[in-house]
C-alpha cells in the first residue's frame, strides 16, 4: 500500500485532513519542523519526517513511495511581508509539487483558498468562474494565494494529476497557531473595538478536511472546487458570535475611510510594537467573502455542517484552552465605546436619509 503525504498537517486544516484519512484507513506520513505544535497530531497513527516546504531535498525524502499527496501547508497571516508570503505559499508550493511530479505521484490535492478566486461584488456572491481581479487591492497574500493556485494548475498541466480546493474562512477546533479563527479569540478577549463593512464565508475545518478527501475521491483534477459553508456579514457574524458566547459584539462600526485612518494611525504609533489592527487587515474585513459552494456540492456531494455548529465549536475550544483570558459570559463593551457607537450609527442614518 503506497503512502498519503500531508504537508502542514500540525495546523487548523491539515490536522484535520490527516485525522480524515487515518480514518479512512490510508498509511498516512505528514510533514513538520522542528519548531511545529504537535498537540494535532499526539493521538494519530501516522508516520512524521522533519521536512521544510521550501526544503528541496527533505521534500524529496518525504515523497519516497508516496501516492497521494494533500499540499495544506501554507501562510495565512495577512501582517506577513510580501516577500514572505510570495516565498511560502508560492515558492513552497512550487517546489512540493515539482517534486510530486518527479516522484511520481498519482494525484494531489492543493489547498488554495478563496483569496485566490477573489472577493465577490458587494452584495452578491462568487463561484470558481470569477475572473481574477482582486490584484487591484494591493494585499500581498490575495495575490501570493493566485500566483500559488496559478503554479498548482501549470505543474498539473505537465502531467502531475491535481485537484484544488478553495476553503472559505476556516473556524473549528484545532488553531494552535492562531491563524483563521484568531477572530473568534479576538472577540472573546473583547479585542475588536470596532469593525467595518464587509462579508465572510465561514466553514468548519472538518468539513473542509471531508471535502478534501472528497475531492480525492472524485474531484477533476485541473479544475478547482469552493469549500465553504454559511455567509455572514460582519454584522450577523458578531451578533451571533455575541449571541452564542454571551461576550457583547463590537460597538462601533466605521466608515471604510474613518477605519482606514484610524488603523494607519495605530501603525505609526512608536509605542505600539504590535498594533491592535492593520491597514492590510481593515481593506480586507472590507471585501465581500461571499461564496457559493454549488460546484462542490454537485461534483462531490460534498455538505457542510450547520453553521452554529461552527460557531460554537470554535467558541468552545477557546474558552477550554484560554479560559482566564476570555471574557465572561455576559461582558458588555466599555461605556465610551457603546457611546461612540451609537453617536456612528446615528450620523450614518442621518447622512443616508439626506442622500
């Protein structure tokens, strides 16, 4: 019996993979650093090799007799520099399937995201058919997520057999690292004073690892499939995360132009080694992550959970793991801020009946 390859298999998405397919009986090998957080992996019967993505030659070791490989690993903090970002995601993706190619194997599956389809036009929602256009915003990991998926389908289209799949924004138990559903730790740490406009797909990291294991089994390599779940404006995101953990959401929601200012201003602060929110950060709540998951659905069979599911999950693993740096069940928002956020609320209803 040959071998599954799970690169990034000690992080949110790819534990989950890994899990997925022990379950379903595959000889399972996953990649970590030395630096990894095992606590994912502790309970899995699969075999670990110590191996850089951008490592060629570990690369090439950790291929031998492997015939399936799921390429998650990957960055997704959007404060990353460009050069890092590009180096990893595309770089690291480049060489893990160049070396896939060389040794032979049967079929990948490339964990792309959503960034690379692009955000959907305000108010609606996007399919695998959206062309490109999201360069224009000028945030480093949408376009290292496009560039990425680009190289994925040029190596598949030398002969190595892949299928990509897009997850939306990734909730679920399992972040040690931090990464998607820093959010929801944010948020109950009452870290998120005030937010913007915009829309997000959320899914549920185990459903993202079935759909994975789904487009192993029947996807068409060549061709990409949305794995996402539930759309939420910001606002029904908040109220519901609100509703669930009894942490009061944000209070004051900000024009795009105000949010801006205020974040750049944060940035520049000499005093502030790491600001509460970045300028990056701002333009991309701003976009509208609004997805349709038909394609998968359809081709697949996949199905996502319900979506409070997601949401609780997540709450809970948090409130097990940090239980002394979340707020309690019915904390409200400081009284300045409710304040600000009511005079907000009010000044933008004004404006817009005056239009």
């Amino acid at each position: 019996m040959g071998v599954t390859l799970v690169t990034g298999a000690s992080g949110l998405v790819g534990s989950h993979v890994a899990r997925q397919l022990v379950l379903r009986g595959d000889n399972v090998r996953v990649t970590t650093r030395p630096r990894s957080r095992l606590g994912n992996l502790a309970d899995l019967d699969v075999e670990r090799v110590e191996c850089d993505i951008l490592d060629r030659r570990a690369l090439r070791r950790a291929m031998r007799g492997v015939d399936r490989l799921f390429h998650v690993a990957g960055l997704t903090n959007l404060r990353a520099d460009a050069d890092t970002l590009f180096r990893i995601n595309v770089q690291g993706t480049t060489t893990a399937l160049e070396e896939a190619l060389a040794a032979g194997v049967e079929r990948c599956v490339y964990t792309s995201s959503v960034a690379a389809v692009g955000p959907a036009p305000r108010g609606s929602t996007a399919d695998e058919r959206q062309v490109f256009r999201a360069g224009r915003y000028g945030l480093p990991y949408i376009n290292a997520k496009h560039e990425a998926e680009k190289e994925a389908l040029r190596i598949g289209g030398l002969g190595l057999p892949v299928v990509v799949v897009n997850p939306g924004h990734v909730f679920g138990a399992g972040d040690v690292y931090h990464s998607s559903t820093e959010l929801v730790r944010r948020f109950l740490r009452r870290e998120i004073p005030a937010y913007v406009d915009g829309a997000l797909n959320i899914v549920d990291a185990e459903d993202v690892a079935r759909g994975q294991l789904l487009a192993d089994e029947r996807g068409t390599p060549g061709e990409r499939y949305i794995l996402g779940n539930r759309n939420f404006t910001l606002d029904r995101l908040f109220a519901d995360l609100g509703r669930l953990s009894g942490v009061e959401p944000p209070a004051v929601k900000l024009p795009l132009a105000a949010a801006v200012t205020l974040a750049r201003g944060l940035e520049l602060n000499p005093l502030s080694k790491r600001p509460p929110i970045t300028v990056g950060e701002v333009r991309a709540a701003s976009l509208w992550w609004s997805f349709r998951s038909t394609k998968a659905k359809r081709e697949l069979g996949y199905k996502p959970a319900h979506h409070e599911d997601t949401l609780q999950t997540t709450i809970d693993w948090y409130r097990d793991r940090e239980p002394a740096r979340l707020r309690r069940p019915g904390t409200r928002q400081p009284i300045p801020l409710r304040v600000v956020g009511y005079g907000v609320k009010q000044t933008t209803s004004l404006a817009g009946w005056l239009d």
